[in-house]
C-alpha cells in the first residue's frame, strides 16, 4: 500500500486487516460457510427452488458479518459521527475498499451483494439530505437498526440511461398521489421494505425536470414484483416491478417536487469513485495470483514466469492499475476539499475516467488470470470467473462505459463550457 497516504489510514488498513482475521474469517469457515465462496459458492448463494434469489442461508451470513462489523465500530466508517460513523473521507474509502477487494473472495467483501465490512449505505445519507423531518425521524434510526432497506427504482424496460423519458406516472389524485408504470432492474428488492421510485410528475418526456422521487413501501397494493432476470453473476435480486394504481400520501414525496433527478444524482460521484476502488483492488488480486502462479508453475521444466508471453501482458495490467490508483487517490483526495456541487463542475470528468478504465482494467485482468491459470483458472475453483462475471455488470450499472465516455467527452471538447455558457445567457 502506498506510503504517501495519512499514518491513521494505514493504521486503520491494519486495524481492519485484525478484525478480519480474529473475527470475521472464523464465521467464514464455521459451519461449512466457506460453500458460498469455494468452488459451490453460485450453487450455495442460490436457492433454486425460489426462482434463483439469494438462499436465506446466504443473507444470513451477510447479516451477521455486518453485525459483527458494526459491533467493532467498522460498518457505519463512512457516515457522519451523529449516525455512529467516523466521518470517513472520499480518499480512505477509496482506499479502504481497494484494500479489501484485492485481498479476493470472502465474507469481509463480497461485491456481488454490495456488502462488506466498511459499509456504502448511500440511501441513508439521501434521507439526511432530501428527507423532510418526519421521514427523518421515522426512516433513519430503521436504516440504521438494520428494520428499512431501501432501494432505487429508476431504470424503466424502454428506458435504460436516459432516465428523462420516464414513462411511470404519479398524479395527483386527492389527498395523495396515484402511480403507474413499470421498472426493470430494481436490485435488492426481494428484502427491502421500501423503493425509492422515480416517477414522472410533470412536464413532457427528454424534460430533466418533472422527475419526482417517492418513498414507496414494498408491501403497498399495487407495488408487483412480476418476474426477476436470471443474470451472469448469480443468484438474482434483479426484478421487473409493475406500479398498478398504487397509491400513495402526499407526503411520500422525498425531495422537492419535480426535482427527483437531483436527489438520484446526489451520490453518483461518490458511489463511481468507490466502485472503481473496488475493481482497482480485485484487478490487483488477479495480478498477483497470476503472478504467484507464473513463478510456481513449471511447464516444461521452465517457470511460466519466464516467458515474455506471461511477463508483457502483466507489466501492461500492473501498470495500468498504478496509474489507476494515482488518479483515483488524487481525484478521492480532490473530493474532500470542496462541496457536491464543485464535485459535479470540476471533477464529474475525472470520476468518470476512473470509473469505466477500472471497470475494465477488473475484466481484463480477471481474463487474463484465467488464461495464465489454464485450465484451473476456467474452473470455479479459482476465483477469476466469479470476478469476471461480478465486475462484467458494473460496465453496464451505475452509468455504461458509453456513459462514462461521453461525460468525459463533454469536458474534453468543451460541451459543458457551452452549455454553461448558453443557460447565463438566457439568464
């Protein structure tokens, strides 16, 4: 790890590195658990019989590691001191979730169900920022207590990136609001009690404004969960959610009316800037475990590792990730100094470079750690295609590679400057 970072961040790398070996790798191996990350772990996190969501066995595992880590003052790191956290920075969180991703496969980070023992949990900081206090008091301490999960509903079947040709409605009808319409990838909505879906409340379809964000409950009449995608990296919590009449109170607007799209934007930056730190760490293990492997091995009497064909392909992804870790320590660290807002002018650009480049740089490190591993590599008794198969989506999620290009594109060629330019001259 490198040296230039703050004494307390490597202190805490270590605290961390601790707790996971006194604590958490003991539940690991208890009990047969290491099943849902061996050679078993798609058929142990899978229950079958349910239509491929996660086996209940499985996210009672994940429960309890992170009640452990919270007990150990670990899983609420990133959230505000008044919510029991430790006002974790952009750059230690880059930091802290790159060190755990390259450590590999195990119960201290598991990306595929977005858990880990230092937690995300954006949800909780858009009740803080957008909540009114009624949502406030009622809504946080459940988050925090582990009795609401929340999820996000924006994506729509015809509707991918483009969130501002939303078909689903809510109009007002009365006291309270009335919604239609349909949502496709409304992740984790199996075992959440409440969906923050985004909905049309004015304007036309393209209008960035008119977008409205509603705290639904899950339990609610006319909230269906009609079919959930079998995906690459099982087991599935991908639903498509229809919206039949359902109605809801006035005040389960979260936000301000019609500027829905400000409270999806408002963790966009930190979510990519740590989801890049995540594949950054899980392309460095595949590095590493090529590279043990190409020392150890000895085909033909002679070290893998010897070979240009091993070595070039190497240099080239250990390079890569150097420079990776470069722009997103100083992009992370840049974070830290100035508001959402400045995040958003200056730096969208560069979270985006590092956001796509990492995403790929995993996918390409993992395939290649699998061809220096041959056969065994191909199997799921190594790691690599559960790695492939998890980091291939984040080239889709949380904005497309295309997504990401563009953003940067914008930049580069001065696109946003102009529009800038063109909305004060309107003023």
């Amino acid at each position: 790890m490198d040296r230039h970072l703050p004494a307390e961040l490597l202190d805490y790398l270590a605290e961390l590195d601790r707790f996971i070996e006194a604590t958490i790798k003991p539940l690991e191996n208890a009990s047969d658990n290491i099943r849902f990350f061996d050679h078993r772990r798609e058929w142990a996190r899978t229950d079958y019989e349910r239509g491929g969501l996660p086996h209940h066995d499985w996210e009672a595992l994940l429960k309890e590691m992170r009640r452990l880590a919270d007990a150990a003052g670990h899983f609420r790191f990133a959230l505000p001191r008044e919510y029991g956290g430790r006002d974790g920075s952009h750059l230690a969180m880059a930091v802290i979730r790159e060190h755990l991703a390259a450590k590999g496969l195990g119960l201290h980070n598991d990306l595929q169900n977005e858990s880990s023992i230092v937690g995300n949990m954006p949800t909780l900081l858009l009740l803080r920022d957008f909540g009114s206090p009624a949502q406030k008091e009622k809504m946080i301490p459940g988050v925090l207590e582990g009795r609401y999960k929340l999820c996000t509903a924006m994506t729509e079947p015809e509707h991918g990136s483009d969130a501002t040709w939303m078909e689903t409605t809510a109009v007002r009808d009365g006291d309270g609001w009335v919604m239609n319409g349909e949502k496709m990838w409304n992740t984790g909505v199996d075992s959440a009690t409440h969906d923050l879906v985004f909905a049309r409340t004015s304007g036309k379809p393209g209008d960035a404004r008119g977008i409205t964000c509603f705290i639904v409950p899950t339990d609610a009449t006319g909230f269906d969960v009609k079919e959930f995608y079998w995906t690459m990296n099982m087991p599935t919590d991908h639903p498509r959610v229809e919206l039949n009449q359902l109605r809801l109170p006035l005040d389960a607007v979260l936000g301000n009316l019609d500027e829905g799209l400000d409270v999806a934007q408002h963790f966009v930056h930190e979510n990519r800037i740590r989801q890049a730190a995540s594949s950054l760490g899980a392309a460095q293990f595949c590095i590493n475990e090529s590279v043990r492997h190409a020392n150890a091995r000895k085909p033909f009497g002679k070290a893998l590792a010897g070979n240009q064909a091993i070595q070039f392909p190497l240099v080239e992804l250990h390079t890569e990730a150097a420079m990776l870790r470069a722009l997103i320590h100083k992009t992370a660290s840049e974070m830290d100094g100035i508001s959402k807002k400045e995040v958003a002018e200056r730096l969208s650009d560069k979270v985006s470079m590092c956001n796509y480049r990492a995403n790929r740089l995993a996918c390409d490190a993992a395939d290649f750690a699998i061809q220096v591993h041959g056969a065994m590599g191909y199997s799921r008794h190594k790691p690599f295609e559960h790695i492939y198969r998890h980091h291939r989506r984040y080239r889709i999620t949380e904005g497309s590679d295309e997504i990401q290009m563009r953003r940067v594109a914008q930049v580069l060629f001065g696109v946003t400057d102009r529009k800038k330019a063109a909305r004060e001259a309107a003023r």
